[in-house]
C-alpha cells in the first residue's frame, strides 16, 4: 500500500517579515512541480490580512515582503532558514492563486529560489498516498506549529481533528471542507493527513484491510478556524491546490 513521505519532517516553520520586523510564525510545506519547488500555505498568511476583511493582521499595520522559511538540512534533524522575496520589484506578488476563484481560495503557491544545502521534503498532491477512508467523523491530523519551542529544534506537532462537513462536497460551493480541531494561527498552512500506525483500517472503497506499518494520506491544507468562537476550521482539498499549480507536467 502507498505512503506518503513522513510528515515530520514535511512540514516548514515560516517567520512573516516586514523589512527587519517580525510579523508573526506560520506553517507550510513544499510541493515540486514540473521541475520547480513550490511552498504551499495559506493566502492570508503571505498577504498578512484577514482573508475575507482584508485588514491587516497585525496590530502596527505592517505586512510581510518576505518570508523566511526553517527548510531541513542534508542530514535529518538539521534545518536551514531561507529567505524568499513575495513580491517583485514592480510590487507583484511572486505567488500563484487559484486560476478560476482567486481570492476566494484561502491558498497559494509560492516559487521557492533560495534552496542552497536544502533538502526538499515535498508532497505531491496528484500522488497522496493511501487510499485510507476520511469521511465525516473520521479523524486526520493537523500537522504544524500552534506554538514555538525555545529548544530550536523545528518539529512539528501532531492536532488531531474530526472531518465536521462531507469532504466530497465543496463547503460554500468553494473547494473545502471542515474539521473540528483546537488549533492556533501558527498551524495556518499545514498539511492535513489521515494517518494510521497500523493494523485494520478503512478504505475509500468501503472494504477494510490489515496494514503492517504507519500509512498516511495527504487530504489537503489547512488555513485556520472559521471564528475566534469556535473549533471550527477549514480544510482546502487537493483539487484546489492542483489547479493553483496547473496541469501536471504542463507548467
């Protein structure tokens, strides 16, 4: 049965920046794609305003320009931070959008340059892994950063969640559906797997089988909850992150 790279080492802590000023911490991951190197995460996160108000997320105004970005090294348990310029010199966003709905797709892809001594850990959308079941009440796992750690060392950390909304139906007749998850702002962008460490597990065509080691699924991306009042959050599906990257091998 098929597995996904293992998300551990997967996912990316990103540092927002303004000029010399920290705007705030994210998560992310890479995806490769006809020859480039893209990192996937939310489009509020890059923008650093409020996806449907617009408003800047921090409290001084400012918003990011460039994102630092802590890739693993060559040798496992290592990392290297990289810099990546979000807009061009004329002011344009260096980002890809969804080519249909645009903004209204909480999600980008950003061309990656600087990647000297980086060891590219990418996820391929069009190859997600094992056909494990996740349907409503199904559990999958928010794999991020809710929070800092003061050792440096930049692993990620497991939320598990429960699919609250059918995932085979567009949520707000956009390409998402809802988990119900405790997270906080700085698991916005990360990769959401339906994981299994072993044993009999369900499969997306109703039969069960018997697995012998961990197998995973990539389901989609995370941009964060609907609400400061509630656990409920959104999940971009990979229909959505395949079209914001083109047609395989046509890009």
């Amino acid at each position: 049965m098929a597995r996904i790279r293992r998300p551990s080492v997967a996912s990316l802590l990103l540092r927002l920046r303004a000029a010399d000023n920290d705007l705030g911490t994210a998560t992310g991951f890479m995806v490769n794609e006809g020859g480039k190197n893209f990192l996937v995460t939310s489009r509020h996160v890059l923008r650093g305003r409020h996806q449907t108000s617009n408003a800047p997320l921090h409290p001084s105004g400012a918003v990011p320009d460039h994102v630092c970005i802590a890739h693993n090294g060559q040798q496992l348990g290592t990392w290297k931070w990289t810099v990546e310029a979000l807009y061009s010199h004329e002011s344009v966003p260096l980002w890809r959008e969804h080519p249909v709905l645009g903004e209204l797709v909480d999600l980008v892809a950003l061309p990656c340059t600087d990647l000297d001594g980086v060891q590219i850990r990418p996820y391929d959308p069009w190859a997600p892994g094992a056909p494990l079941r996740y349907d409503i009440s199904d559990a999958v796992n928010i794999v991020g950063f809710p929070f800092l750690t003061s050792d440096g060392k930049n692993i990620p950390v497991w939320t598990r969640g429960f699919v609250a909304s059918d995932p085979g139906l567009d949520f707000n007749a956009v390409p998402c559906f809802l988990v119900d998850a405790r997270t906080t702002a700085g698991a916005v962008g990360s990769p959401v797997i339906a994981y299994s460490t072993g044993g009999v597990v369900a499969l997306d065509d109703g039969t069960m089988t018997r697995v012998e080691k961990p197998v995973g699924r990539f389901v989609g991306v995370y941009s964060g909850r609907m609400s400061a009042d509630s656990d409920l959050g959104v999940v971009w599906n990979l229909d959505a992150l395949r079209a914001i990257l083109g047609e395989r091998g046509l890009r």
